[in-house]
C-alpha cells in the first residue's frame, strides 16, 4: 500500500489561543484552522474579543499564550506582512489624499494583485467619478467601499475582515460577498467577523464563536 500524501498546511492555523487585557481573559484558549477556499465566520456578541482576535492574528496585539502558523510556519511579522490582508473599524485612509491617490499610495506600500489596477478597483467598488474627491469628504459608507478597493487590490491570500458589512447598504453587502466569493474561488481565505447571521457570504463557511467573558 503506497503511503498516503500529507494534505497542504491550513493558510492559517491557531493552537492554544489566548489573550487577557488588564489581567482579564478576553478570549482562549481558541484552536481552529482555515485553509485555502474557505472563510471562518466569528460570531460573538460585543465585547467577546472578535476585534481583539482579528488584531492578534494580523500582529497588531500580542497574544498571552498559544500559537499562530501562516500556510504551516509560524507567522513571523514579515510572513503576516505578505500573506495578511487586515479591514478592521477605521478606514486606513490619507484623509488628505484622493480616493484614487490612496490606492496608488497603498499598492506602493504594499504591492498589488496581479492584473488588478487601481482605477479598476475603484469602478468595482462603485466608485467611479470619486477618483480626485479627498477621503475626509467621503461618507462612512464611500469610505469603507474605499477600503474594500484597497483589500481587493492587496496580494495578500489571507483576508481577516472586522465586521466587513458595517455602514454598506444592501447592494454594498452583496458587493462584500461577491469579492469574498471570487477571493476564495482564487484560492485565498477569510476570518469575517459579525454580531450574528444577518450578513454572512453565501460561502463554504465554518463557525467559530466567541462568549463574552463575565
């Protein structure tokens, strides 16, 4: 009997998972794992540590105890900076810079997906016209349409997104889930954060919910 081939590493894996602010457990011990073509959804009401999860996973918190692994390494800060592509609650936006301005300024700093143009990335988040209009004069809802052009554009196979659907009306909500669709069509994965059900890509999507701590 020939010896069976290992499956491929999990984009993104986490074992033994905690984190405690102000000596005050927020989330953990967590272990779960989602791998290419897949999104996580987490669920949890506020103050059950979505946010602070999200940020542990993207570098921008440490975490107490537990382990992270990118594509089956462990997730040193050059591995997340190319392989994590991070939409938490404020936009990441030069407020001073124009719509078009900030995603030639982003792809700098960060590179771009492959035959992705920033010109075309602003049409498809229905932004067309806004190209020279400042960021500050946008509305939340333009702003985080921005952001999801910004996210399109990155390289970066691993999507964690902070309540993606926040300030979007219904046709920006199927806008998020078509971009999250055609992201894992290409082989990329998602964590997505929500209160509950009522947003959710119509994906192959696991569970992972967070309990308030008392």
């Amino acid at each position: 009997m020939s010896a069976e081939t290992d499956p491929s590493p999990p984009l993104l894996a986490a074992r033994a998972l905690t984190f405690t602010r102000n000596d005050a457990p927020v989330f953990g011990p967590l272990d779960f794992a989602v791998g290419a073509g897949e999104a996580l959804l987490v669920q949890g009401d506020n103050g059950a540590g979505k946010t602070s999860l999200l940020r542990v996973l993207a570098g921008l918190l440490h975490a107490d105890s537990g382990e992270i692994q990118i594509d089956g390494k462990r997730a040193r800060p050059d591995l997340r900076a190319r392989a994590i592509a991070y939409l938490g609650h404020l936009p990441a936006l030069k407020a001073d810079l124009g719509a078009l301005e900030n995603l030639h300024f982003l792809c700098g700093l960060h590179g771009r997906r492959a035959r992705q143009l920033p010109g075309n990335a602003l049409a498809a988040v229905g932004l067309p016209g806004y190209e020279d209009t400042l960021a500050r004069h946008l509305s939340a809802g333009q702003k985080k349409r921005l952001s999801l052009a910004r996210l399109w554009l990155a390289p970066a196979p691993l999507w964690l997104l902070d309540e993606p659907y926040a300030n979007l009306d219904l046709e920006g909500i199927n806008l998020v889930n078509r971009m999250i669709s055609a992201h894992l069509r290409d082989g990329g994965a998602a964590l997505v954060t929500t209160h509950g059900a009522y947003a959710a890509p119509p994906v192959q999507t696991r569970m992972l919910l967070l309990e308030r701590r008392a």
